[in-house]
C-alpha cells in the first residue's frame, strides 16, 4: 500500500535523506532550511535513523564533515541555503575535485546584501561553476525523489549533486507526497563504496600538491596531472546524463513515478511559444500556459529539471519548432542577463534555432509571480517581437 | 612516562628524500610524533609546509594515510572523519588533525573551537613556526612581538596570541606545549595524547631556518634557547591539572631563566628591536613565567 503524507518541503528533504540511509549528517541553521537538520537530528536522536549527526559551528564546516566522511566511507548528506551556500564556496569546488557522492538540499533563498530570507534562485545558479550537479524541484514530491536518486547518480560516477527547491515556496508549504518504501529503496539503493580506501593495505596521500604535467608513479607509470583530473570531472559530467535519465528510469519502474527526463514538458506538442523556467514556477508557467492556450496562442512550458549538466541537447530537441522563447530567471548574472536565459541562448547557437528570446528576471527576494503575471510578460514578449533589449524586470516598478 | 632514546620505536614513517627545507624543525618534531602515533593513526592536513612534506603527487614521504584539507578547516576535516569511522564501525584509529599556526590561529580558530567545544575525539597538533613560512614569512597571531616579517616589516607591535590558553579555557581532557628540541618529552606528551579520549590539542614550537634567519645547523640550539629564556614553556595540562614538564620543570626547581636578549641575538627576524621593545618583551615573559612557576606550584 502506497504510504501518503502531508508534508513540507524540509520535511520531505529530510525523509529522503533517512531513506536514503545516511550515514553522517552535518548542517547549520540557516533560514529556510533549519527544519532539516532539525528532522534529522530527531531521527537520530530517537534511533529512527542510524547516523552520526554533527551540529558543526558554520556550513564551511558542515561541508568540510561531509567531505572528510565521504572520504573514509560514509554516506553524507548536508542542508543549506542562501549565504550558507556561499559561505561554503570553497568546499564545494573541493568536494566535487576530490569526486566525493555527497547530497545536498538546498532550500534557494536570496543573497545578502540586503538581506531577504525569501526565495529566489541567486545562491544556487551563483554556484554552478563548482562541478556540482545541479537538479531543480517542482514539487515535494521531486525532492524526496531527487534525493534516493541523487545518491545513485552520485555514487555511480563520483560527482556531489545539489538537489535545490524553492525556498518558502516548497520548503514551507505542505502537500501530499507518497513515502517510498524504505524495502524498496534499500534494493534500488546499494550501500556505498567509497573510491579510494583510507584503511586499505597502502598508505594514501589523498588530495595532494599537483603539477601541471604528469608525473611518473614509483612503478614509472604516467599519472595524471592537475588539468587531466579537471578533464575528468568534465567529461563525467559530460555523461552524466545518460546515467541521471538511466536512474530516473529505473525509479519510475520501482516507484511508479519516472524521471526518465532531463527537462519537465507542459503542452509542448504543437507549441510555436514556450515559457522556460525552473523550479516551482513550472506550477505557474503551465497554469499561464493554459490561459494563453485558451486565447489561442500555441503555448507550452519546459522547464529545466537538471541544470549541470547542462541539457544543452534536449533543450534543442525540445524547442526545434518554437519561434517564441520566453525565459523566466529567478537569478541574474549582473551585468548581463539571466543564467537561463544565457545557457539556453548558447545550446541553440549550435544548432541554428533562432527563436524570439525575451528573458525576465521575476521573483528575486520572494517577490510573487502569479500565473496572471507570466501571462502579461508572455503577451507583452510576443507583441514587442524581439524588440526588447537585455532583461526585463516582471513587476517591478520601483 | 619518560622514554629513554633506547625506548624510541625504530620504525621510521617520513621516508628519506622529503620536501621539507634543510634543518627543517618540523621535519624533526613530525619524526617522534608519528613514531609515537603508530600505524593505526589517520592523518588531516590543511595547506602548509606540512603539505610540502608529503611531497607531490603521485609520490609521498610519509608512510601514513593523510587526507589533505583546506586551510581553515583542519577541525571539521577530522570530525568528518571520526564521525565516519564511528559509523562505519571502525574504532580502532587515532585521527589526527596537523596544522601550522596561520592554520590554527588565525584560520582555523572557529573549526577547531567548535569542534573542541562538542570534545570530538581527535588529537590536534599545532606546529607553530610562528607565521606564515610556506607563502613567504608573512605575520601571523604566533608571530613574537618585535618580529620582522614581510607583512611587519618594521616589526611586530603585538605580542603572541596564547592558542594554548585559549584551547585549555575549552575545558578539554588535554593540552600540552613541546618543543623538537627535546624529542622524548614531545614523544611522551603524544603517547599520552593517543590514549585519552576528546580533544587534545599539542602545540610545538618549531624554529624555522629560512623564516627566523639562523644558520641550519642551529635548529636544536634555537630550540633549547626558546626553552631556557621561557619564550617557550614545556608544560601539560591534563584533566585540568597543570604541570611544567621537561627542561622548564628542571628550570623551575633549581636555576632560573636566561634573558630573552640571549634567544632574539641567534635570530635575523630580531634585529631591528630597540632596547625597550626588547625590555618590553622580557617583562611580557617574566610575567608569563610566574603564572606559570605559581600554577605549577599550587599543583606539584
């Protein structure tokens, strides 16, 4: 029987993670993730859940613990948001160069200064550059599932995955998700092999000072240099796509929820204009989708469910027929536009589409994006027919 | 206990050829202390001289797993391993935590704090060359006052930060200053270390050839003279029970300290103090003694 619960976002994160049978958990305080290590250390603390829960004094910390634990062996998870995930920059480049399968939740918020505790995707897209992946969430649902998936993904190819949903929006909002049979996760999920063996036979120098040109080992063999271990993080997640749809794939058989995509479609069969976002506001950009439909405008909705790697060659696919592209950006890369909009721009070069792109930045600090209001910015993008320069600011006056 | 050189394990786990400069105090120090670890010790270490020691991939000096860490984050690095291994079922290891005093001092305070504060079960061990001597003797919380490095050119105004004070004010099971000028005491005080559970933290002081300006050859007489004028003071503190240790318990029972003036003429670092900051030192020191000489009473 298929076990229902009404919960948040938070609460889902931290069930995936228990499910998911982790084995170290750190994290910090940080509005609005705090009930995740706060779930977690209940779990731990009334048995429910066999871990070792360190309450660190900041994220660096928190991530250095998951980092040192992913090392020696263990199964990690950390939570975080906003200005905690920058002040985790460093750990972050570090635990994707020492190819560590850590799971991250990441309840987006806004960056200080000023400050906001509310949602936008600034504290993510600012980060991905690190060598993390990277998938975003409509729904509790997709967390939950996200995260058993993010282990499997990441301990198969040895890349750190992010798995990000609204802040608010998802983190605090309740709504029925199906629990995952914990039976069935421990079949779909094996118990982790770490790459290297801190307590092995051979002493190890893990992480060391490299060269730019490869050095012999003591047996005279060519080892890699630093840019050929860089070239490697690079070319893994350059197939990490096959792996994250082969794992979405067979969730969907055990589950019955399949995740066999890279990108979340709403009436796109047909659709001359799409409206391209990530995260929740898929919710709403299908509901805006319906009322143009209704007006006669041929509209769908795709939405990025993985953002590293890029789905530079599904985002192709999927937009092979579209004329209009209207893309909605809760981030902005100053100085020029939203990341989105950019990467989405740069994968259709390749392949000559040359759509109608007008990108909006929406929803920073929380700021509330209806479906009404993605109507607007749809009609007014299609009336100005590419006569809109650089991004467009939804709403805001002042 | 007191180890006698006949005692020391002849098991060597710094291979020949390291990376470290010539005369090398922390070459020397890191010799008995992991003679005194064992194999069963998982090492952490951040970026630091210690990292040039184990040399560069894919070769290393030292026959011991050493899992290297960002700067500031020594502490959290060996919690995150303690707390695997716990959970892994593997109870059987020392983990270690090494960093210089840029690494412990200045950024590495906050992780080492809190995780001394939860008393994670780990043995830090602090190598205080006094500044930063891998990017270019640059200044750091240890650096003495009256010091020239390249960032104090004209000297150091401030007197050095006491991380084995604060460590101590952490109420952990163990603290204790050693110096590799006196190897059996260093090794003792790790041995001692390996058997307690919690935190424990070992500062070492380290003469360093290049950034003090003294000849190689002089290392162990460096050494002995941060001993003998008290700039540096063997003690331990365990289970909050204080005790000089060593050369500076001889010195507190029969002798007294020579003048600083005799430790600051061997080095280049000292030579643009004027008479009063070298005045202003020995007062600073001759105070420190006494709090030192009166705990040290009250306990024996």
């Amino acid at each position: 029987m298929v076990k229902v619960r009404i919960i948040n976002g938070n609460e889902a994160a931290a069930l995936g993670a228990k499910l998911s049978g982790v084995q170290v958990v750190a994290a910090y305080p940080i509005t609005p993730q705090s009930k995740i290590p706060e779930t977690l250390a209940k779990y731990v603390e009334s048995g429910e859940l066999k871990a070792e829960f360190i309450r660190v004094e900041s994220e660096h910390s928190a991530l250095t613990v998951c980092i040192s634990a992913s090392t020696v062996g263990a199964r990690v998870f950390t939570a975080t948001a906003a200005n905690g995930l920058a002040y985790m920059h460093e750990q972050l480049h570090w635990a994707a160069g020492a190819r560590l399968p850590i799971v991250m939740a990441l309840a987006n918020r806004g960056l200080g200064a000023p400050w906001t505790i509310f949602n936008d995707m600034q504290d993510s897209i600012a980060q991905r550059d690190t060598g993390w992946m990277q998938v975003y969430c409509r729904d509790n649902q997709e967390i939950i599932d996200s995260i058993i998936m993010g282990y499997k993904i990441s301990e198969q190819i040895h890349v750190p995955m992010m798995v990000c949903f609204d802040g608010f929006v998802l983190s605090h909002t309740v709504m029925p998700v199906e629990l995952p049979d914990q039976e069935r996760v421990d079949a779909f999920l094996p118990a982790y092999k770490p790459h290297l063996q801190v307590d092995g036979p051979e002493p190890l120098n893990i992480n060391p000072v490299m060269l730019a040109e490869p050095r012999a080992d003591a047996r005279g063999v060519a080892c890699p240099s630093y840019m050929g271990f860089r070239m490697r993080l690079q070319k893994t997640l350059e197939g990490a796509e096959d792996v994250i749809l082969q794992v979405g794939r067979e969730f969907g058989d055990l589950f019955g929820r399949h995740y066999g995509y890279l990108l979340w479609e709403y009436r796109t069969d047909g659709a001359d204009t799409i409206l391209l976002t990530m995260g929740s506001l898929a919710n709403e950009a299908s509901l805006a989708a319906d009322q143009l439909r209704e007006k006669g405008y041929k509209a769908g909705v795709v939405a990025l469910r993985v953002f590293r790697p890029f789905p530079a060659e599904a985002l192709r696919k999927a937009l092979s027929q579209v004329e209009n592209l209207i893309v909605f950006d809760k981030n902005i890369s100053y100085g020029y536009e939203g990341a989105t909009c950019t990467e989405t721009k740069a994968a259709l070069f390749d392949s000559g589409l040359r759509p109608v792109i007008t990108n909006f930045i929406v929803g920073l600090g929380g700021k509330s994006v209806s479906p009404a209001d993605l109507q607007s910015a749809a009609l007014a993008a299609l009336q100005q027919k590419g006569r809109i320069n650089g991004p467009q600011w939804l709403g805001v006056a002042v | 206990m007191n180890t006698t050189v006949m005692q020391l394990p002849e098991e060597e786990y710094i291979l020949p050829g390291t990376r470290a400069c010539s005369g090398c105090g922390l070459s020397l120090a890191y010799r008995y202390i992991l003679k005194a670890l064992g194999d069963k010790a998982i090492l952490t270490i951040p970026a630091s001289c210690l990292t040039v020691l184990h040399g560069l991939y894919p070769s290393t000096s030292v026959r011991l797993t050493n899992i290297n860490t960002a700067f500031a984050t020594t502490a959290a690095s060996a919690t995150g391993i303690v707390a695997a291994l716990k959970a892994l079922g593997k109870t059987d290891y020392t983990v270690v935590g090494i960093a210089g005093d840029g690494g412990t001092f200045d950024i590495g305070i906050q992780a080492l704090s809190a995780a001394a504060e939860r008393n994670t079960d780990f043995l830090y061990i602090c190598y205080d060359n006094e500044g930063y001597m891998n990017t270019g003797t640059q200044r750091s919380s240890a650096t003495p006052m009256g010091a020239h490095t390249t960032t104090t050119p004209t000297t150091k105004i401030e007197h050095k930060k006491d991380m084995l004070a604060i460590m101590e004010a952490h109420g952990i099971p163990y603290v204790a200053s050693a110096s590799p000028a006196y190897p059996l005491d260093l090794f003792d005080k790790v041995k001692e270390a390996r058997t307690i559970q919690g935190t424990r933290f070992i500062q070492v002081n380290i003469p360093c050839a290049p950034g003090w300006g003294f000849p190689t050859e002089d290392l162990i007489k460096l050494g002995k003279m941060a001993v003998d004028t008290a700039m540096w003071v063997l003690y331990e503190v365990k289970a909050g029970s204080f005790r000089l240790t060593g050369r500076s318990r001889s010195i507190a029972r029969r002798g007294q300290n020579k003048p600083v003036g005799q430790y600051l003429k061997l080095q280049e670092r000292f030579r643009q103090m004027t008479p009063e900051q070298t005045d202003h030192l020995q007062t600073w020191v001759d105070q420190r003694w006494e709090r030192f000489l009166q705990r040290h009473q009250v306990s024996d």
